[in-house]
C-alpha cells in the first residue's frame, strides 16, 4: 500500500495536454500485474 502512496499518478503533476484518466488506469493495469502488490491492500498493517 505504501508502494501506491509512494509513486502514485498524484507525485508527478500532469504535462499540458496530458489526461488524468489514461495514466490511472496504466497505473491500475501495473498494479493488476503484481499479485504481491495487489495482495497486499488486503493484509492486516500491523501483525
């Protein structure tokens, strides 16, 4: 989950032109290819 926060769409501002939209979902789909990743939004943060 901190991986997200960390280099998420939000830590760069948008180019002129450029479309929030598209760069959430290529996010999404970089996401979707990392099972570790994607399992951890559901681990408990603290053991």
């Amino acid at each position: 989950m901190e991986s997200v926060k960390r280099t998420g769409v939000a830590r760069w501002p948008l180019q002129k032109g450029e479309k929030l939209g598209p760069k959430i979902q290529e996010r999404f789909s970089k996401i979707g290819r990392n099972p570790y990743l994607v399992r951890s939004f559901f681990r408990p943060l603290y053991f």
